[in-house]
C-alpha cells in the first residue's frame, strides 16, 4: 500500500442542479479475447471516403499515407476494409465458393496466384507493420442456398440452416437469415471465421446487426474465439444503449449512431455534418457506462481530414474530436489520407487527444443546459479532462463552470488540451468563450492534494470503501470495505450537489432503488441526479443519505474484505465512522 500523507475530514455539500445521464441495465463482463482491453482502438475505416468504389490500388493508396503521415505512428493501426469487397451479381445475393462463403471480386482485388486477393490486402497491410480490417453481414447468401452447398468439414448444407427470411445487407441484398438451432449453423459461420483467419483478418465489422440478430452476433463471437487468431469484432449500427450489456459480452465495439457521412449516396464528401456530429451528444452520455475494459461505445469515424470537405467549420471539427476522445470511444478516421489538410492533420495528430481518447475511461455527461454541454471524467493521477461544448452553431457564448460540480474541491490549473498546451491560470470557476460549435477542452490539475478526490476510510477496520470488480464492473456492483490500494475503484469526488462520484467520476455511490430503510444495500450506479445519490459528509465522520437521515454502514459491523454496505439507523459506531485519505 502507498503511504498516506493527509488524512481529512470532509464538510457538507452545497446541492446544485446537474443535468443527469439515463441509469441503463448492467454492465456485463467485457468481451474477454485479449483485444483492446485497456483502451478503444484506432486506425482508418475504408467506408468514409472508399464507400462504393474500393479498389486493390485505392487501398493501398490510404494504407501508404496512413505510414506516411505519421499517423499509424501514434496508433492508428487498423486498415478497415469496408462493405463492396466482394462480388454481387444482383438480388440473388452474393456470389459464394464451394462452402457457400462469400467469394472476393478478383476485378477489384486480384489474386496473386493462388493466393485470394483478400490474403494479398492483408498482406499489403501487414508488410507496413499495420492490422487488417474487413466487412460482413448476417446471415448466408441466397446463392449458397439455391445451390445447396456444403457446410465445410459437415454432412450438412446451406439449405438446412437458412430461413425463408431477408437478412440485413444494405447494398447487395440477397441474404437470408440462419436459424442457429438448427445443426450445421455454428458450423457454417465457424469456417467462415476460419477464412478470415487465413487471409490474415484482425478486425472484422458486423454491420446490419441489433437486437433482433443477438444470434448472429453471438455466432460470430464464438466463430472468431475459436478461429485461432485474434480477430477484434465490431458491431454496426445504431444500437441500443440499453443493450449494450449483450454487445460488451460479446464485441471489443459497437456504433451507437448511424453513419456519420453526409454525402449522398455513393459520393465520399461532404464527410460528415453538423447534424450528424451534435446528435452524438445524447448518445455518448446515454451509453457511456457500457463503455470500458474489452468493449467500447463506437461514434463512427471522424468527419475530420479533408478541409472544406469535411462538411464541417473548424471548431466544429475540434468538437469531433474532442468528444470522440472523451467518450473512448473508437478513434477511427475517416478521411482521404492522400490529401489531408494541413490544419486537419494537426488535430488528427494532437497527442493530447490521443491520450484522453485512450485512457480507457469513457466520460460523464455533467450539464446540458441551454447551448452548454460538458462532459468530464478524472484520471488516476486525480487530473481532470473536462469539455465544454458550444451546440449553438451561429455565436459564440460564455460560459462558467464551477468545479465543485464536477468534483473537484478548491481551485485547479487550467491547460488548453487542443491548442498546445497554453495554461490558462488557476481558478475555482472555470470561464470561457467557446466558439460557434467549438469546445473549450482543458485538464484541471487540482492545486493541492487530489482536489476532494480521495479515499473513505472505515474507522472500524481501516479499509477503504471499494467498487468490486475493479475496472470491470457492473451498475449495480456492490460497494465494500476492501484493503486500500490507490485503485479508481476506491477514489471518490464529493460533488457539490451532494454525489459521492467514482470510477473516473463517471458513476455514483447509489442507494438500492432509492430505499430509506435500515439495512437499504449501497451500491454502484450510474450517476442521475437522484436523491438517492446524495449524501452528507459530516464533521464526525459519519456519511449520511439525505434522503433517508441513515448512515452510512459496513454489514453486521464486520471487518474483514467483502463485506457489503448499506444504510443503517445512525449510531455513533466506528463501523459508521470514515475520513477521508487523500494520496
């Protein structure tokens, strides 16, 4: 255990008015096959600028600017290849081999002898010590059923498994859905993911999939654990962020948003607009606790690389990436490399917003109010990633942001994160002007201890106040008394409207259901503004619900690690009694 240097006792909240996120169902455990475990990944998707015309050569064009620029240097290393790759002669649905698998259209992507023209992509992709992405949809061609082909290393045949129904394709058309109890099923997609495997895939998006497709999505998981090669699994499109605990079981991402081009179709720019970046407000926030260890919220690439292209102004720009990196969510880009603009390549390349972006911890919405949005989160270090967003598109406003609503007790320094490094001056209220669409992005480096971010202290046993499971958790986890160890799971930021805020500032020491009866378990949740959020730190060490008058209590008074909170009658008893342990 680190040496603590202060112990304090904290003083009572003043309770301010916070715009609240949604509460959502639990987390479940992220998706487990080793792959973007700590942070979202990064690279270039084909789709934004590629869409309906790839070709062999135009890949590799992006492949070669994407090393050249540097880019790939600061992490982004996926070369996603998305949907026209392969042949699609019409309704009927994909052209298929004798296993009733896709066939890649060799006029685009020719083979190299015997050798797919896939496997020379990845290939490609792979000698310039990059990762190679590819596209599928659900479901199995309405060719490879007509012609009953086989299900490779099976008796069985594609007739067997499909049904009379559409499956989603959005272009070619022609799929049908798979009825996965039927034998043969898993088997079918199994060495689909085998194919995959051997041209060398490492990442692979699943688009057309929801609610309705949890089995194809579940198919493809398995598929891909089983393909003897890590393959990350992405999932598309506008999904639910109430679902969101089955995609984190199951995928490394998920987009929570349409496409985020506005182009018409089949044309590359405008790359994205006003509109489709601003409605992703309400999505990050509503789905920012499915985020973490192994999954991530997807927001689709950025708008960002092409200028006047982009279809954006330039504060809007920052807007994109800026929110991108505080949701962790993906960091994919979507422009055409080949021809980046000089201004857009500098926010593409700041490492500021590369860092934020992956330090695995996806922000809570704090305000929204009127033109104002801020989103923040807080990282281990106790520094404070905070943006405050302009949504009003025509005039820039001031605004002033006390930090105590965020968290963070007494006065902080202030650094610009998009404009290098400029400090901005040490306040207890942050003011700004924020351009028409822009973000003011800074840290928040509290100027003494950890800022109110700390740890509580049980009197009785000398433990710390924890959030099982660590990084990995569930809304809903409970909250105990466990050893004392620094981790983000036992630091806490007394807000000023009472909250007990934690995991990054991002979710709420909660009382079960709202409950203001003796022995009401206490447990994790997403922050919402409840009453049953906000608690009184009083000078004699006891904590108490504001809700209920009752206090703070470790189970049956015991001391050992495990043991559960909940509230209870107040007594004076040192199981009731916590201080506060700043590192």
């Amino acid at each position: 255990m680190r040496s603590r240097w202060m112990v304090l006792a904290a003083a009572a909240a003043v309770s301010l008015g916070l715009a609240a996120p949604q509460a959502l169902a639990p987390k479940a455990q992220a998706s487990d096959n080793g792959i973007a475990v700590n942070a979202p990944l990064m690279g270039w998707s084909g789709w934004g600028f590629l869409q309906r015309d790839p070709s062999a050569a135009k890949f590799k064009a992006q492949v070669d600017a994407l090393v050249s620029s540097g880019l790939s240097g600061l992490g982004y290393v996926y070369a996603n290849m998305d949907d026209f790759w392969y042949k699609c002669p019409g309704s009927q649905g994909p052209d298929v081999d004798a296993y009733g698998r896709w066939v890649t259209d060799t006029s685009l992507f020719p083979n190299s002898g015997s050798t797919d023209g896939m496997q020379v992509l990845a290939d490609y992709v792979h000698s310039k010590g990059l990762k190679f992405g590819l596209y599928v949809t659900p479901g199995i061609s309405a060719q490879a059923v007509s012609k009953k082909t086989q299900i490779k290393g099976t008796s069985y045949t594609a007739d067997q498994i499909a049904t009379s129904n559409s499956a989603s394709n959005f272009n070619c058309k022609g799929m049908r859905t798979i009825d996965y109890s039927k034998a043969g099923a898993q088997d079918f997609i199994d060495s689909w993911a085998d194919e995959f495997a051997g041209w060398g895939v490492d990442y692979l998006k699943l688009d057309g999939v929801g609610p309705g497709k949890t089995s194809d999505i579940s198919a493809w998981s398995k598929a891909l654990a089983q393909s003897g090669r890590p393959i990350a699994l992405n999932l598309s499109a506008s999904l639910s962020a109430s679902s969101g605990p089955t995609w984190s079981s199951l995928a490394n991402s998920w987009r929570i948003d349409g496409d985020i081009g506005a182009s018409p179709k089949g044309y590359s720019f405008p790359l994205t607009s006003w509109t489709n970046v601003s409605r992703r407000f309400d999505d990050a926030a509503v789905a920012q606790p499915n985020g973490g260890e192994g999954g991530w919220n997807d927001l689709d690439s950025f708008g960002v690389g092409n200028g006047d292209d982009d279809g954006i102004t330039g504060p809007e720009r920052q807007t994109n990436m800026a929110l991108w990196a505080l949701a962790s969510s993906q960091y994919m880009l979507g422009a055409d490399l080949t021809h980046l603009d000089a201004g857009d390549k500098a926010l593409l390349t700041n490492k500021r917003l590369i860092a934020i972006d992956q330090d695995g911890i996806p922000a809570a919405r704090v305000v929204k109010s009127g033109n104002e949005q801020v989103f923040a989160k807080r990282e281990k270090n106790g520094t404070w990633y905070v943006g405050v967003f302009n949504t009003d598109t025509s005039a820039s406003h001031t605004f002033s942001l006390p930090l105590a609503q965020l968290g963070l007790t007494g006065s902080a320094k202030i650094t610009d994160m998009i404009n290098d490094d400029k400090p901005l001056g040490t306040v207890s209220t942050y003011t700004t002007s924020v351009a028409a669409g822009g973000v003011a992005l800074i840290s928040a480096v509290p100027t003494s201890g950890t800022g109110g971010t700390g740890e509580l202290v049980s009197a009785a046993s000398g433990r710390c106040v924890d959030t099982d499971g660590g990084n990995v958790y569930f809304l809903g986890t409970k909250e105990q008394i466990w050893d004392c160890n620094g981790g983000i799971n036992q630091e806490f930021s007394l807000t000023s409207a009472g909250e007990l805020r934690t995991m990054g500032a991002t979710e709420c020491l909660d009382v079960y259901q709202g409950s203001t009866s003796p022995g009401a378990k206490v447990e994790l949740w997403n922050c919402d503004g409840s009453s049953a959020q906000t608690w009184t730190l009083n000078s004699d060490g006891t904590i108490v619900a504001q809700k209920s008058g009752l206090c703070l209590d470790v189970v049956g008074a015991k001391t050992a690690n495990g043991t559960g909170l909940q509230l209870w009658t107040c007594n004076g008893a040192s199981n009731q009694k916590w201080s506060r342990a700043y590192r």
